[in-house]
C-alpha cells in the first residue's frame, strides 16, 4: 500500500513567473465557470480566426497531408526545410527585404520571440516593449529575469508609438526594440515615417529591431504594409512571421524570423539564435511544408477575409461611436479593437462582471497594459456579425445598468 512521507515538502515554482501574467488565457477560467452554469458565452477574446467563420485553405491542408503520407514525420533541419526556407526569402525580397542575412523556421511565433529574445538578453539588459502590448513579450522577459522598459503607443496619434518617449526610455543597457505592426491589441498600423523615425533611433544606439509582422497581410484599409526592414535595410531587423493568422493555421505552429541588416552587425547575434534553434532540433516538420504552399500559392482567401473583417471592424466602430462612455481609434490591421472606457471603476472588474452577469468575454487594458488612469478592453472582431450585435448590445445595456 503506498504511504505518504513526511519528508515531502511543496514543490514552489520559480519567483521569476511572478511577473508571467496571461490576461487573455486567465479570464478563460472566469468563463468557463460561468459556461458550466448553462450560460452561452459571446467570446470577444479569442484571436483564433478558426474558432470562426475562417478556414485553412484547402491547398495548405493538402501540402501537409501529402508530406505526412511521405514519411516527412521525422526531424527536420534545425533552420527549416529548404523549400520553405527559399519561399520565406522570395516573400521578404517581394515586400522590399533586400539584406536578407538568415531565415529560420520555428514553431509559431511565440518559438521565435522565445529564442530571439533569449539569444540576446543578458542580466541587467533591457528591452524596448510597446504599451499596450501583447503579453507574450512581457511573460519571456519575466521567465529570462529580464526587467520591462515600456514605451507608449499614442492614443491620440491613432497609436502609433511615441517616440519621445521611445527616446526618453533608452538607457546604455538598452539592446533592441519590438514593434508590433498591425498592432496587437490595438489594430494600428504604422506610418512609412514611423518606421524610419524608429530605425533611425535603432541606427543611433545600436539596438535590434523585432519588428513583429504576424498580421502583415490582414491590412484592413487601402494601402499595403510597409516592412520594417525594407524602409531600415542597413540596421539589424528580425522580422516575424508566420501561418497563424494570415494563413488561418494558428494550431500548426509556424512562425518564422528573417533576419535582415549589415552582415557584420547581425552576424555574431545569429550564431546565438542558431545555437539556441539547434539545441530545440526543429520546428513541427510536416507544417513546415504548407509554407512554400502558402506563401507561393493562390492568395484567394485573402480576400474574402478581409472582406469580412472589414464588415466586422465597421460594425464595431459604429457601435462604438454610438454608445456613451465609449470610444475608440479606428483599428486599420488585425482584428482587434482596443476602446477606451470611461467608468468609475477598474477594467478588470468591468470585464469579469460583464462576463458573469451577461456572458460576453472581452479582455481588460491592464492585462496589456495603459497609461495610468485610462481604462481600455481589447475586442476581437473575429466573430460574425449577428454575434457581435448580440454582444454589443449586451456590453452597451451592461454599461447603462451599472453606470447610469
Ligand atoms: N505576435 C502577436 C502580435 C500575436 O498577436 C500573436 C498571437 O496572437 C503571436 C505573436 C503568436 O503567434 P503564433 O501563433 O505564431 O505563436
């Protein structure tokens, strides 16, 4: 019979994922109770378009079924399959990345902030992190013992970030910058004078650019996006990408970093990022081939997308700008919204109390992040448009009950 011992103490994670916080995923916890009290949930938080009306398309699906019934099941190359490397390259080289120095395949996104941050930093350094931001970056920092130096992005300059207080944060131990763009959470996309205003700071103190383009091709409004790393060609540039968002594939796990720059400059920081892709063997192999599929392929469903994110974004706006005590800068990429709100109480009480008394899940500011003393929730507008009524005319009779 088994015997309890008393030696056995508590096993207590590190203090460092004190700092680890996941808004997004936490509040799941608040729903899903009140899922199992019979409630339907309106989920505002979920960036998974496939949770959708949104489907993989079908030519990426057969990419990877055909590599599986190959036997493509076993490692991959450390850097990625050769196809899908060669594809990743021919697309930076169309979006104007002419200083290509290394591509690298990992899995999803999140793998590639992991090792690129984790390749970089050492104690005492700091890392330039927007404000609102997506909390993945705040939670590597926190799991490398990393402090955050945040900058603002400007509410009244459409968010687009604020370069003096960009400048104002660079201290000697300030290693690079990350530059969200289509912005998650507030669906911003910045100016061609942005990006170079930024690279021309990266240029004066030395410091890397993460330019995270997850969502590049989910451009709502006319003009195209601008790649970090086309307009800054001499200055040290990963750019992120991936199948998640734009390729409506979040749950295979592809992301990628091109790495971009004067060779010199770049070069020994590779070999970091090379050591750390070899010591994890690869990225999820058989996905890897729905790359070249992707990237080379017809772009048809782009457009029926955008056409319903468009749809979506408007339908937001116009309930935004019709309902008191709300406001909101037009998101133009991405599928966000992030409105600010004007109650006498704190956004994570707002939202946990909006999803218990009318089921709708939206995500609070303060689990991305705001300057003080403005309130904020992050909407995905991801859902159709009979749900997305249905919840804004929750969200607005909520409002109105509570606050008068
Ligand atoms: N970067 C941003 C800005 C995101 O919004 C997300 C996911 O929502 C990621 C990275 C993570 O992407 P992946 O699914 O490729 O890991």
């Amino acid at each position: 019979m088994f015997m309890p011992t008393t030696q056995l103490r508590e096993i207590s994670p590190a203090v460092r994922l004190e700092n680890v916080r996941y808004a997004i995923r936490d509040l799941a916890c608040v729903a899903d109770e009140v899922s199992k009290q019979g409630h339907k949930i309106l989920p505002l938080n979920i960036g998974d378009p496939n949770v959708f009306d949104f489907q993989t398309p079908p030519h990426l699906i057969e990419a990877v079924y055909k590599a599986m019934r190959e036997n493509k099941n076993g490692y991959s190359p450390s850097s990625g399959i050769a196809p899908a490397v060669a594809s990743i390259r021919d697309e930076a080289a169309r979006k104007g990345i002419t200083t290509i120095q290394d591509v690298f395949i990992t899995s999803g996104v999140s793998e590639t902030v992991d090792i690129c941050l984790a390749a970089l930093l050492n104690p005492g350094d700091n890392l330039l992190t927007p404000c609102p931001d997506y909390p993945l970056y705040s939670a590597v920092l926190a799991k490398l013992d990393v402090g955050l130096n945040t900058y603002y992005l400007d509410e009244e300059d459409g968010w687009q970030p604020d370069l003096d207080d960009i400048r104002k944060k660079i201290t000697p131990r300030t290693r690079g910058i990350v530059l969200i763009n289509p912005n998650n959470p507030t669906g911003s996309v910045c100016t061609r004078k942005m990006l170079e205003d930024v690279a021309e700071l990266a240029r004066q103190h030395n410091l890397i650019i993460f330019a995270d383009e997850i969502y590049d091709k989910l451009i709502l409004d006319e003009d195209a996006h601008i790649a970090m790393a086309a307009v800054a060609p001499d200055v040290p540039v990963i750019t992120f990408g991936g199948l998640s968002k734009n390729y409506l594939a979040p749950g295979w796990r592809i992301g990628w970093g091109i790495a971009s720059g004067e060779g010199f400059a770049i070069k020994p920081y590779l070999e970091g990022v090379n050591k750390l892709l070899r010591a994890r063997l690869c990225a999820n192999h058989p996905e890897q081939y729905a790359i070249p599929a992707a990237l080379n392929g017809p772009q048809d469903h782009l457009v029926e997308v955008k056409r319903k994110l468009r749809s979506r974004r408007d339908l937001t706006m116009k309930w935004c700008n019709d309902t008191p005590r709300v406001s909101c800068v037009s998101p133009r990429g991405a599928f966000y919204a992030y409105p600010r709100v004007d109650i006498p109480e704190a956004d994570d009480i707002f939202v946990t109390e909006l999803i218990r008394q009318k089921h709708v899940v939206v995500v609070h500011g303060s689990g991305f992040g705001q300057r003080p003393g403005t309130k904020h929730f992050r909407i995905v507008f991801l859902p159709d448009e009979k749900t997305l009524s249905a919840a804004y005319s929750a969200i607005g009779d909520f409002l109105r009950e509570r606050y008068h």
